[in-house]
C-alpha cells in the first residue's frame, strides 16, 4: 500500500512539475507580449553615401530590433528624405519624428553651446571627448538639452577629421583672406575673423557647391568619406589636420516625451546600442581612412600641412572667443567651466604617455 502511494503522490508531483513547467512555458512569452510594439522614425543629417556616418544610424535600428524580438523598430532615413540634413533637431524637438543622428555644432545659430556636443576647435580628440562625458560633460549637455525637449546619446566618433579641400594652395594665414568655404559651427566665427567667408552645407550638396565654384573649399569628415564623395575631381589641395574637430562626436537625439514613454528596458537597449555606433564609428574609420588616403595620393591628391602661422592665428583667435562667449551666454559658460579644465588636465596625461608613444612608432615605422 505505501509502495501505490509513494508511486501515486510521485506522479501527481510529475503532473505538478510537468504542470509547472507549463506554466513557464506560456508565461515567458506572456511578459515578453506585454512589453509594446513601438516604432519610431529615425532622421540623419547625413546621406546614404557615407555608409560609416549613416551606418551608425542602421546599427542603432537593427541592435534595437534584434534585442526586442523586433518590437523595438527604428527606420533610419538619409538627410533629407524626411527632413533637411540641418533641420534634424527641429524635427526631434516638434516631434515629427522620434529620434535623429546628428551632431550639434550644426545649430550654433540657436545657441553656441551646441557646439560642445560635436567639437570645438583646438578641442579634445575622441577618447578625451568620451573621457568627458564620463566625468560629468554628459550630465552637462543633457541639462542643457533638456531645455530644448531633447536628450542626446553619443552615437559615434569620427576620430580626428582632415583640414579639407581647397582649389589653391594655402601659404600662410592671409591666404584665407576672401576664401569662401564650408565649415560647420563655431570654427565658421573663428575662419571669419581670419577673413573666410563661411558658409553651412549640407552634406549631400557640398561636392555640387566645390564643382561649380559657389564655395572655394570644403571639409567634410576623412579620407574615406571625401573620397567616396569625389571631392579630388574638383579640389586637388587637401589640408591636414582638421583644427577644429579633433575628436566630434555624433549624438542620437531624443524627443523627451517619447523617450519618457519607452519601457525601461526598451530605453536600456537604445542607450547600450548607441554605445555600441559609438565604439564601432571610430574603429570603421580607423581602419578605412589610412586606405583611402593612399589611394587619393595615387589620383594626384597633393597633401599639405596648415601653415604655423594659420594655425596659431587661429588658435588664439578660437579661445579668445570662448573666452568672450562664456561672458555673455551663461549655457555655454556652464559647460566650458567643465570642458576647459578637463581639457588641460587631461592633455597632460597625453603629453606624458600618449604622444610620446604615437610619435616613437609612427617614427619608427616611417624608417622600415
């Protein structure tokens, strides 16, 4: 008799744990069901030819998809096939779309502070630039971006970008006197004061303005993108380094009310794939531009350096304008009280580790 019932209270606990585990297997898929189907539109300043710019954005959409079981769905849309390249913000902030990839010195005309988001001339390169969001620059911006129905993700890194293309040769620092070129941000104040003429375009209508003679010269982002861009067929001079964007980052923007209403998982998954854009932007270039670079040497692209004089004009001309913009614009003072200190602080670490390194083996290197 025990023997029946041991066997007997055995198999209803076998039902019960055969029961149980029917149980957990309708009821992971019924939290998974409860999380919300949610999709969003994604607007970039950028055009579907510069597949490392916009496929960050496609990253970010496809990470998200896949980490959601495809409930999380983000479409990516070039410069202007929603909305103008430079108009991304506006677009986020009113809603009428959910997110953008974009950088924010493009919207200095609404307030310079913007310009912290992407790179200031003379500024930090892209690891100083993460090194300051880590330790508080992030806290910062998004303050400030919360005045403007926004919070912003670093989504990307070019790492240090070339000086640009230019139809004639630069000597010395007056030979921008009158010169028409595109440039982005407060580096546009900075070229104006050495007697430039800037002007903002839009990515996809820069070669268009170079070929026809409407601007004299251009910068854009590295060799690999230019050269994909065609800016050697019509501009033979290219200038290194890019002054003012030592490190610029690419941020994804965020409506703030959309953002409040996502899941907090939903929002963890968005947060770590931008991490992710920004991680592989920066290596994407890396590892293309050096390509690139021989190759436009091949097709007759003569390389110069900015002349000595350019660049110490312009770098005293750069902060004495910081200087004069924290006066008078308690946002950008904010941040540059922040951005200033860390930016001394840590080039020193630089000076004793990280430029002595990188100058011994590219020296090295350069006698193999």
């Amino acid at each position: 008799m025990k023997r029946r019932a041991f066997l007997k209270s055995a198999g209803a606990g076998t039902v019960a744990a055969g029961a149980g585990l029917a149980v957990s297997g309708v009821a992971a898929p019924a939290i998974a069901q409860s999380q919300p189907e949610i999709q969003w539109r994604l607007a970039s300043s950028f055009p579907k030819s510069t597949d490392i710019l916009f496929g960050a954005s496609e990253l970010i959409a496809r990470r998200v998809a896949e980490s959601t079981d495809g409930k999380f769905q983000i479409r990516a849309f070039p410069g202007g096939e929603l909305v103008p390249g430079l108009q991304v913000l506006d677009a986020v902030q009113n809603g009428s779309v959910q997110c953008g990839h974009t950088c924010g010195y493009y919207y200095v005309g609404k307030d310079p502070t913007f310009a912290f988001d992407t790179a200031i001339p003379f500024g930090p390169n892209a690891r100083q630039t993460n090194a300051w969001f880590q330790a508080g620059g992030l806290d910062l911006m998004r303050a400030f971006m919360k005045n403007h129905n926004v919070i912003q993700f670093p989504a990307g890194n070019t790492g240090a970008q070339m000086g640009g293309w230019y139809r004639k040769e630069i000597k010395t620092a007056a030979d921008f006197q009158g010169l028409k070129i595109r440039i982005a941000g407060i580096t546009g104040q900075i070229m104006a004061k050495m007697g430039a003429t800037p002007t903002q375009i839009a990515g996809a209508d820069v070669y268009p303005a170079l070929e026809k003679g409407t601007i004299d010269a251009t910068e854009f982002v590295g060799p690999y993108d230019d050269e994909r861009l065609g800016f050697h067929q019509v501009a033979k001079y290219y200038y290194y380094p890019g002054w003012w964007e030592g490190g610029p980052n690419v941020s994804l923007y965020v409506n703030l009310q959309e953002w409040e209403k996502l899941p907090k998982s939903y929002q963890s998954i968005l947060t770590a794939a931008c991490a992710e854009a920004n991680t592989y932007m920066t290596a994407r270039y890396d590892a293309e531009n050096a390509r690139a670079l021989k190759r436009l040497v091949a097709k007759g692209t003569i390389l110069r350096a900015y002349p000595r004089d350019l660049m110490e004009q312009a770098h005293k001309i750069a902060f004495d304008l910081y200087d004069e913009l924290a006066k008078t614009n308690p946002n950008f003072k904010t941040i540059y009280e922040s951005w200033k200190p860390f930016l001394d602080e840590t080039q020193l670490w630089f000076r004793v580790a990280e430029l002595p390194y990188d100058s011994f083996v590219a020296s090295a290197g350069a006698k193999k």
